[in-house]
C-alpha cells in the first residue's frame, strides 16, 4: 500500500516536472530568498537580480528579505532550521561545511552539470564537499597589497617582487616616518590575511591547506618559520600602532593620509581608498611578493555564494534562480565597476576595465600555480578560525608569547578537528 | 466590591465565591507563573541538560556527560573570564558609595536643583551602547581625551586603555560605573526622602554632626535603599555583556571577556558552534548568580518575618 502511493506520488511529482520544464521559460508561483547583501552596492545588485529574473518570469511571486550582512552571519541557522528561505546568501568552502554536515544546504549538483563545471572551474572545488556541489558562486575578489603609488615614487622605490626588496622597502618608509602597513584587527579576521600570505609565501598553499583542514601541527618547524618572517615585520615596528581596537575601516584613514604607505586587503578596499581621496595615481596594487623562493604561488580569493535550503519549499524556481545567477551574462553585469566591482566567477563572463579588477583577474589566472585559497576564516573551521585568529593579534602585540600561542592552537585543534 | 456582611449569607453562594479568598491570588498568580515557569525555570533545566551534549545547534546532539565541565577547568580563556566577572563584580560595587555621596550632595533645595538631579540621572537613561560608544572614543589612543589627560602627567597606558589587556578590564567597569552610580544615586535621592526629620533633630540635639550623623542615623534608615541598590548592581555587574560586546568584543585577545560574553562567543557568535560548551558556561554563571540570589530571597525572608 505505502508502497503503491509512493509510486503514484512519484510518478505525480514526475509529471510535474515534465510539465515544468515543457515551459522552462515561463515558470511560476512563489521564490523567496534571503540576502545578506546590505551595503548600498551589493544591495542594488541583489535588487536588479530580481527584477531582470522576475521579469523573466512574470507570474513567479518573488519576495526578497534583505538582511543586515552582520546579523545574518547569526541569524542564518535559526531560519534555515526553522523558517527556511528558496535561497539563501553563505559562503563558500569550510564557512559552509557546518550546514552541509547537517543536511541544511540541498545538494545542487544538477546545476554544475556539464557545462557550468567548466564555466565556474575556478571555485568548483571550494562548493564541493564529498564530491557533490552544495551551492553556487556569483562574485570573487582578489587580495594583494595596496599601497601609495605616489609614496613609493616619492621615494625612489619599486613593487617589490621578493621578501627582502619588501622589508627594504619598508625600512625606508620607517626611516621617513611613515609605517608600512595599515591593519585594523579589533575584528581580528584581517590578521588571519596576513597569517595567509605569509604561511602560504614561506611554505606554500599544499602546506597552508593541509594545516587549516587539520592534517599538520601548529607547532613545527614550518609554522615557526611563518611565525619568524611576521615577526621580522613586527619588530622592524611595520604595523600602525594600536591596531587593536581598529577596525579595518578605521585604519583606512591611516593609508588616506599617508601615515600608512600599504594595505594587505580584499579588492573590496578600492571603493572606500578612492572615496577617501585616492585616485589611481596615488593608488595601486601588487602581489604579495616571494618569500621562500621557488614555491608556487598561492592567492586569497574569498568566493560569495548563493544556496538552496533542504527546507525549501519552491526548489524548481530556487534552482532557476542560481542558474541564472552563474550565467556569463549576469555575471558580467553584476560584477562590473557599477555594481559589485569585483571579478565574475564564470570564466565566460568579461571583466570591466579596471586598473585594479584587470590586475587581479591576471594574477588569479596567470600568476597564482599554488592554488586559490577561500580566506582564513573559511578554509578552517569556525572554531579553529577564532581561536587562531585571536592567537595572531595576540602575537602582533606580544611576539614573545608565541610559544604559549602554539601550544593553545594545537590544544584546540585535536577537539576541533576530533569529529 | 461586597461589603463584609455579605459572609455571613447563606451558604446558598457558588463554589467560587465561598473560595474566593483562597482562589482570587491563585488566579492572580497564574499568568505569571506560566511565563517564569514556560521562559525561565524550563529553560534553566533545558541549558543543564544540553551543557551535557556535543551539539553544533544543528545536527544531531551526543551525549557526553561532563566532559564539557572538564573542558572547562582546562580553558584559560574561562579563567580569564570568570576572573574578569569577579573584577566586575567587586569594583562595580563601587557605584552605590558614589551614589550615596552624589545623593547626600543634591538632597539639598536650591534653585534649579532639579535640573542638576536630572543631569546627574542622565546617564541611567541613554542607552548603554551609546555609553560604550562614548567611553569608547573618551579612551581612544590617538585622539581620545582620556589619553591626553593622562599624557599632561607623563602616563601612558600602551595600546590605549581598551587595546591594553591589563588595563582593558577596569576601563569598561569605569564606563559601567557612570550609568550605574546614577541609578544608585536616584534610589538614595527617593530613600532620603523618607528618613525621619524627627531623628535627625534628635540626634543634632545630642550633638551627632558630620560623619557621625552619616553613619550612625542615616546610613541605617537608608538600609531599603541600600539593599535595593546592592541587588541591582550585582545583577548589572554579572549581566556586563553590553558595553563589552560595544566596546572591545572581549579583545584583546580576550582578555575583556566575561562569562555571558563567552558563553555567546562559543554557542551563539559568527564562529560559535558549541551550543553544549556554551550551556555549560551559562550554567556555571548561574550558579555563581544563584549564590547572590539565594542571600537576596534570605533576606527578603527576614524582612517579611520581622515585619508581621
């Protein structure tokens, strides 16, 4: 009996989907997603996604919730839970792999069929886990060092391409008193971008992969190696003072007013130098330079991404919707200097013609072998990502407790990564 | 609204009005216990049970008996918590001898006095994000006031006050000292109201003055007050979570923590996920809460005693 209704349910279901996708073009009811996109740029973006999609699909009700990008990274588990949307704003790799583990996030492999697998190749293995795609990216950004252009001219200097032309650099910027480095880490997470690049410049992605997924020691040879160059930087006295109870943004004005000649950040920081007073010829960027020479080189490309809930209650439309967000098209809109201002994951799409967007895409593509890595705070596990990332700022103010550092990290490793 | 006579009509009344004297508090009594028992009391049992899992919040929850509690005696980070909590505790005990003197100072009648009582109440009634965000600033280390002032007299405290870890502590308890002294301060300003004229005169005639007067005859019919301010400064100093939260986010590195912030860093935060270590943390904070509210409902109970 249960059996035979299930069959017939089945067979119901199927036919509903024939039907649905005879009118591929044209679908209908209800779409409702949840955005965390709510700075003014990106909030515009999500907006005009849904217009263009809901003009698509006139008879598709489509209800979009805005939400603060703060709050939302709290909120999200009580409403996938409970009150769960169509599609839902997450990131990518081991910032999602909680929600994966609990059967909160559908699997969207259907999507990553065929061709969108050679399409979005660049940030398939970040939305993988087991083999099966948990979700889809719409926009990526490159990290690197922006610096004062007009400093480093004033100075006689060049982008430095090594360790040493770095710190060279540096020490002349000390010896005219302007700092290095501009750096906020009252939220603590930019000092994990450091803690990246310098992991994955002195000892190379393959080894910085295999310690945020909890295959390497904390305490080692290597990782005190990485240690020893931060620590290079922090005696030379690189770093603003009082980078403890800035945030990221506060430590901009540091940079505008050239008390600071460089920023290790996200592309994202483009936007607010240049509101700041920046234009391109006080400002420009350069990869993070070599440190242990010959080690192919890994990036920062944090990967945003849209989702489907299990708990969805309108999956056909839901999946419509992520479709037509990796579309070269859409992609190539919403990423460009108007909109979101960063890269566009689909390798069809174009970039906009920006001194800072065409340098990143070149490096991302050309000059990155290691690997492309998510961000510190979404390779390793939350956990893990906190209590690290505290033990950085805790050693960029007192570089002598590292010792203490390492031995705590390695403590809360073997429960973090014990499951 | 029946007059007295009315007890002693025939029994002829229903049920509910021979009752009603026993059964009207009752009644009374309902919707309110409903709500303690349904929002806190269950909530107390259900944060004990789960400080006995391992749970994500999301998946499925295993049991691991103490282990959590274990943990805990382990965790530097709880240890600088709860010594932080203890700090809170103590020091913030410092606003009701405040109170009393700025109380003592305004109980006074002079023109406009109740516009400085209001300035000085001020405090208690923005919220305390704002005071965060204030002290906050105040204590800047490049253009902060704080700073300044104590440069003039050749002090500097490394990092700024909230960027220092030793000093970190007792500058958000200063911050929490302003609206607190005020509120002890109001509750002194309502309890002077009602010391006795009489006494005052009577011991003037026996020549108490000063800090004799203070002490020996004011001091003890402001002891309703006194309590009063007592419990509501303990419950702030163990509730801290505001200004931290507005004002270092427990940094650095942690070392501005308090339990309730701990607890929502592990349960509830951006990268917490251990929903069973964090009940276990608010478990602990309430036994050291329940320490405070057992000698309150003690006392309470001496009072009612005393009083019939």
């Amino acid at each position: 009996m249960h059996s035979i209704i299930k069959t017939s349910f089945a067979a119901i279901v199927a036919a509903g989907i024939a039907v649905t996708s005879a009118n591929a073009e044209q679908l209908s009811g209800d779409l409702v997603i949840f955005s965390d996109m709510s700075n003014p740029a990106p909030r515009a973006v999500m907006e005009g996604m849904v217009e263009r999609f809901g003009a698509m699909h006139p008879d598709m009700n489509i209800e979009l919730t805005v939400i603060d990008r703060e709050a939302y990274k709290t909120q999200i588990r009580n409403f996938l839970t409970a009150d769960a949307p169509d599609v839902a704003n997450w990131y990518a790799a081991n910032r999602m792999l909680p929600y994966v583990n609990a059967g909160l996030f559908e699997d969207v492999s259907d999507i990553w069929e065929g061709q969108m697998s050679t399409e979005l190749a660049s940030t398939k293995g970040a939305l993988t886990i087991d083999g099966k795609q948990y979700g889809v990216p719409y926009t990526y950004y490159q990290w690197g060092v922006y610096y004062r252009k007009d400093l480093m001219e004033q100075f006689g200097m060049s982008e430095p391409t090594t360790w040493a032309e770095e710190k060279a650099n540096c020490q002349t910027y000390l010896d005219n008193g302007i700092k290095c480095y501009a750096i906020g880490t009252k939220y603590l997470w930019t000092a994990g971008g450091w803690f990246d690049y310098l992991n994955m410049r002195t000892n190379g992605y393959d080894y910085h992969a295999a310690l945020t997924n909890g295959e390497a020691a904390w305490d080692s040879a290597e990782t005190r190696a990485t240690f020893a160059n931060w620590r290079e930087l922090i005696d030379m006295g690189a770093f603003i003072d009082n980078h403890q109870t800035y945030s990221w943004q506060e430590a901009l004005p540091f940079m505008t007013n050239g008390e600071a000649a460089s920023y290790l950040m996200g592309n994202f920081a483009v936007a607010a130098l240049r509101e700041g007073g920046l234009d391109d010829s006080k400002l420009d960027f350069y990869q993070f330079p070599e440190i242990t020479a010959g080690i192919a080189r890994g990036e920062d490309a944090p990967t945003d991404t849209f989702h489907i809930p299990s708990g969805a209650s309108n999956k056909d439309n839901a999946k419509a919707f992520l479709k037509f967000i990796v579309s070269a098209d859409n992609q190539t809109l919403i990423n460009n200097g108007e909109n979101l201002g960063q890269l566009p994951v689909n390798a069809l799409s174009a970039v906009d013609d920006d001194k800072f967007l065409n340098e990143g895409f070149d490096m991302l593509s050309n000059k990155a072998p290691g690997g492309i890595a998510q961000f510190f705070d979404r390779d390793a596990p939350a956990e893990m990502a906190a209590v690290a990332m505290e033990g950085f700022q805790e050693f960029m103010l007192f570089p002598d407790n590292l010792d203490d550092i390492l031995g705590r990290l390695d403590a809360a490793a073997v429960d973090i990564y014990a499951e | 609204m029946t007059n007295t006579a009315s007890n002693f009509d025939p029994p002829s009344r229903g049920w509910y009005k021979r009752n009603e004297i026993a059964i009207t508090p009752i009644l009374f009594l309902i919707p309110g216990i409903f709500f303690f028992a349904v929002y806190v009391i269950y909530p107390v049992f259900q944060s004990f049970n789960i400080s006995l899992y391992k749970w994500d919040g999301l998946g499925e929850a295993e049991f691991i008996g103490l282990k959590n509690y274990q943990k805990l005696f382990e965790d530097r980070a709880f240890e600088t918590s709860l010594w932080n909590n203890l700090k809170w505790l103590v020091l913030y005990l410092l606003a009701i001898p405040m109170g009393l003197f700025i109380s003592l100072f305004l109980n006074q009648k002079v023109v406009g006095i109740r516009l400085y009582k209001s300035l000085f109440f001020f405090p208690f009634v923005i919220s305390q994000i704002v005071v965060g965000l204030v002290f906050s600033w105040f204590y800047d280390p490049t253009f902060g006031i704080f700073t300044k002032l104590i440069g003039f007299v050749g002090l500097e405290i490394k990092g700024g006050v909230l960027g220092n870890p030793t000093a970190v502590t007792y500058g958000i308890i200063a911050a929490g000292l302003w609206p607190q002294t005020a509120y002890c301060m109001i509750l002194y300003l309502t309890g002077l109201n009602s010391v006795d004229p009489e006494q005052v005169e009577a011991a003037r005639l026996d020549g108490a003055k000063g800090w004799k007067m203070l002490w020996y005859v004011i001091i003890p019919q402001l002891k309703p007050a006194t309590f009063i301010a007592f419990v509501v400064t303990v419950v702030g100093a163990l509730r801290s979570f505001d200004l931290i939260s507005i004002m270092t986010r427990g940094g650095p590195f942690g070392q501005s923590r308090v339990l309730s912030y701990y607890m929502f860093e592990k349960a509830l935060s951006e990268y917490g996920f251990r929903m069973g270590y964090g009940a276990a943390i608010a478990v602990v904070l309430f036994m050291i809460m329940l320490v405070f509210i057992a000698y309150f409902l003690w006392s309470m109970y001496q009072e009612e005693k005393g009083a019939h």
